[in-house]
C-alpha cells in the first residue's frame, strides 16, 4: 500500500471510530441524565433505573470477546455497522415506551448490544492493524470519542430535555446513530484485517479454544484483567451512571450538572490523547498504575464536593486526565504482550472484565442509595479498589518476560510437527 493511501486509511480509521465511539458512549451517558426525569415522571425507583445501567453492561460483556474475535478474523467496518444499526432501534423504542418492560428490553438489551460492539477493543484493533507508527498515539486519537465527543453531545442531550422531553434526545441518539452508520458504510477502509507479519497468518488458522487457553495462562492478562474490571467499576459503573444523580442530589441543575460532566469529558479526551502519546515513550507498567492512583484519590474530592460547584468543577477536571486514559495503555500492553492478530479477541475479554466491574458499580451504586439516600460509601469504595488496581500493574513488566500468543502458539505448532514426523 503507498504511503498516501496508508495515511488516508489511517485518518478515516481514527476519525470515524471516534465519531462512532462519541455517539455510542453519549447514549450510555444519557441514562444518567434522565434517571431523576424517569423517577419523578413514571415513578421509577433508582434501583430499577441502575438495575438497566447494570444489565446493559452485562450485556456489553457477553458481547464483547465475540466482537473482538470478529475484528481479528473480518475487521471493524461490518462490526460497527451492526452496532450503529441496534443502538439505533435500542434508542428508538425507548423513547416510544412508557413500559418499564419495554424499557428495560430496548436499552439493556437492543441497544446495549450497540454498546458492546461500538466499542474501545473494536476501536484498538482497527487501530493496531492500520497504523505502522505511533500506534500508541494513534489508538489515543481514536478511543478518545469514548469521552470526548461527549462534551458536545450530552449538554446538547440536557437542552433536549429541557426545552422539551427526554425522549426528544433519544429520538436524537437514534438519528445520529443512523447519520454515523451510513458515514461508516461509505468511508470505513473494509479491509482493515491486515497480515501484520508472517507469524499471523499461522496465527490465523488457530482455532478459538486454542487462542482463548494460550491467553488465559499469561499472567500479564490475568493483571490487565482484573485491574480493568477495577476501571470498570470507577469509570462506567459509578461515574458514566451516578456522577450526574449526584451532582443534581448535590444541588446543582440538570444543564450545571451536564456540564461539569461535558467538561469531564472534554479533558478526558485530552487524557486519552496525552497517556497515547506517553505509551510510545514511557514504561507503560508504570505510566498505568499512576492513572489508577491518581484515578483513587480524585473520589476523595469528590466525597468532600458539597454544595461547592467550583469543587465540582475541580473533580471534572482531575478525573478527567486519568478516567479513560487506561485505554490506549492497555491496549498497547494487550498488542505487545499478547499479540495483535488475537487482540481482538484478548481485549474483548479485558473488556468484558471491564462491563461486568462497571454492572457491579452501576448496580450497587444505586443501592447504596436507595438504603442510606448518598453516594459517599459508593465514592469511598472506588478510593480502594483503584489504589489496589495501581499496585496490581506494578507487577507487569514493560516488555514480555513471557512468550506471547503468537509464539506459544507457533511452538506448539513445531512440537506437533515433530511429533508427526517422529511417528
């Protein structure tokens, strides 16, 4: 391929993935925003609405290591294509209900399938198979939308519901999910499953029980995912569904409160950005177990926000530069110490890990909630568990002391040859 259509494959890859990913992780978000709306409205408790949040993210789960299988074997276009099309009818039908059944159906169902194919580990794949430099950087480019794109879009979502309904905005979502997959069918490289080395294409032929137990028994995949499932429950599960609840419970308006968020995650596109670019540059090990611990003592400021907007926005701020700037670190761990060509497969599965931390957190969240009406044993549980995460990926080393899968895989294909050949 020549280097101009390499960088034009590159830039439609990173710039509609991010598109993608803004407009998927904006729905997710939308939940949080109307859960006070839904409960003053339909009598809904908090604990139903938190229950959807923890159910869509189960779903995301279960769907993740597939998507990601899919990726390596056929690329991210089909992919996001289905994904856009389910968020679509997901955020139609809700906005048609008053059903709590429908509901619960259309978004931790339909649409929830949206959420786990439109995707971080699908985004990073596609990123890791067309980029040849910088891929760091480049993965940061793209898996910022995740929070980026949301400061535009859930502001807009709160004018929505306040000038007319919550409905309005997810007729919205529905509309722009349609806009984005018809970008996606025009523009979105179709061959993006590339033959990265001579190795995948042995590779290529493993079967899925062969890749899935050569991935379990690393140990450096064991650490990335449990340490993720640990930033699922700080990130998904209790910011993406209870940071706006307690920002109104705090006192501060629904358009104040969307704010705060949208700055959150416009910083966070910063961070996402920045800790790609460090990924190229740093020891990796080092530069993610800092995220999580800065990523811990945020929530005590958080804990001590008040009725104090200005610490509000302080939190917004700092939260934002080590919320989803995991990603792209562990992405790039996930390529180097397992291999790119089952990538997809192997950050499914981290993933995964991810969504069912966030279900607990989404779920649990509420709870804590409906049982002592605050969030502060919510915030204070978050300060463990990411300090622990920080220490938990001191353990990896920068560079695989370890045989990736690719090479465990190619030396069980050597012993299995000799083995013909000696019978």
């Amino acid at each position: 391929m020549k280097p101009a259509q390499q960088n034009r494959t590159a830039i439609l890859t990173i710039g509609l993935s991010f598109v993608a990913l803004a407009l998927a992780f904006s729905a997710r978000a939308s939940l949080g925003l109307v859960m006070p709306v839904l409960e003053q409205e339909l009598d809904w408790s908090r604990s139903f609405t938190s229950s959807a949040a923890a159910v869509a993210l189960l779903v995301m789960a279960v769907i993740a290591p597939f998507g990601g299988r899919l990726v390596d074997k056929k690329g991210a276009r089909a992919i996001l294509l289905v994904g856009l099309g389910a968020l679509a009818i997901g955020c139609f039908l809700v906005a048609a209900t008053t059903d709590p059944v429908v509901f619960f159906l259309a978004f931790s169902g339909i649409a929830a399938v949206g959420f786990g194919l439109v995707a971080t580990h699908v985004v990073s794949t596609a990123v890791e198979q067309e980029v040849e430099t910088n891929r760091g950087l480049a993965t940061g480019f793209a898996t910022s939308g995740s929070t980026g794109g949301q400061f535009v879009f859930v502001p807009l979502l709160a004018m929505l519901i306040g000038t007319y309904d919550w409905r309005m905005a997810f007729v919205a979502l529905g509309l722009g999910a349609l806009v984005v997959m018809f970008c996606i069918y025009l523009w979105f490289p179709q061959n993006t499953r590339r033959k990265l080395f001579s190795a995948d294409q042995k590779e290529s032929q493993s079967s899925l029980g062969d890749d899935l137990l050569n991935i379990l028994k690393l140990p450096t995949f064991q650490i990335l995912f449990w340490s993720y499932f640990i930033c699922g429950y700080t990130t998904s599960g209790v910011i993406e569904t209870h940071f706006l609840p307690y920002a109104i419970f705090c006192g501060f308006g629904p358009v104040p409160s969307a704010s705060a968020y949208g700055l959150l995650s416009a910083i966070n596109l910063a961070g996402m950005i920045l800790a790609g670019w460090l990924s190229d540059r740093m020891n990796r090990p080092l530069l993610l177990g800092i995220i999580y611990l800065i990523r811990g003592f945020t929530f005590i400021i958080l804990v001590n926000v008040g009725t104090s907007f200005e610490t509000l926005i302080f939190f917004s701020i700092l939260f934002g530069l080590v919320d989803y700037s995991t990603v792209p670190v562990t992405a790039s761990l996930v390529a180097s110490h397992i291999g790119r060509s089952v990538m997809g497969l192997a950050f499914g599965l981290i993933s995964a890990g991810h969504q069912v931390g966030a279900a607990v957190g989404a779920y649990f969240g509420g709870v804590l909630y409906d049982i002592y009406a605050q969030y502060t044993w919510v915030w204070w549980s978050s300060v463990c568990l990411a300090v622990f995460a920080g220490i938990l990926v001191f353990l990896i080393k920068d560079r695989p002391a370890l045989p990736s899968v690719q090479e465990a895989l190619h030396k069980q294909d050597r012993t299995d040859r000799s083995q013909r050949r000696g019978q």
